[in-house]
C-alpha cells in the first residue's frame, strides 16, 4: 500500500501539531495494539515486539516497528502493521498508523478494526 499524499504531508510537516519530527523520534521495542470487534463490541489488546506478530479476531497483525519522541515517552506513537487474514493471507492493511490520528491511515475492514495505542520503550 502507497503512502497516502495526506499522510505524506503531515510527516513531512513534522506529524502536525505535535511539533516533532522523524529525526527525534525513537524506535521503541514493541507497541500495544488493541483491536475491535465492530459486531458484537468486543476488544482485545495485543504486546507485540518488533517483528513480531498476534491474532486478532482472525486477523493476523505485525509490528515492523514503533516510533514515539524522544522527548515524550508516553507521547503520540506511529507504528509500521502489516494486518492481513490469517487464513487467506489476503493483506488488508501494510503501512504506517498514527495513535492519536487512527483514521489518517486506517485499516479498511467492514467488521474489525485495529490501531495503536503505544510503543513500549522497555
């Protein structure tokens, strides 16, 4: 999947109003997931190190890696997910996600959803 032109924009802009950019982000050793069931409501979270992967409601989700600042922790993180069937392998989402702008780079399923909550930095 291309990166969309907004997306590319708003990285290139220093990811909006946060006021960093790619050179002070730091690469965290894995991210929180959380999925959700748009059906019935129902939520799973997921720990994921980098390059590692889990299952979500039948989707099978992996981490090539989380950035969060360098000088925020705790602050907003983007997380590179590759969100594909687990039985088919057909691939739903392969990009960057944004935890506090999800629907910038959103996965396109009718009845899941997935996105990132935060990197771990431990």
């Amino acid at each position: 999947m291309k990166p969309t032109l907004a997306l590319v924009a708003l990285l290139a802009l220093g990811l909006g109003s946060t006021g960093w950019t790619q050179e002070r982000a730091v690469s965290g050793s894995g991210a929180v997931l959380r999925g959700l069931d748009k059906v019935n409501g129902r939520t799973l979270d997921a720990e994921l190190p980098i390059g590692g992967s889990a299952e979500l409601f039948g989707l099978l989700v992996t981490l090539a890696d989380c950035r969060y600042p360098a000088d925020n922790p705790t602050g907003d993180a983007f997380a590179f997910l590759t969100i594909r069937n687990s039985d088919s392998g057909v691939v739903y989402f392969d990009g960057w996600m944004i935890a506090s702008s999800p629907a910038l780079s959103a996965l396109d399923h009718s009845r899941y959803d997935v996105w990132v909550l935060r990197c771990n930095n431990s």
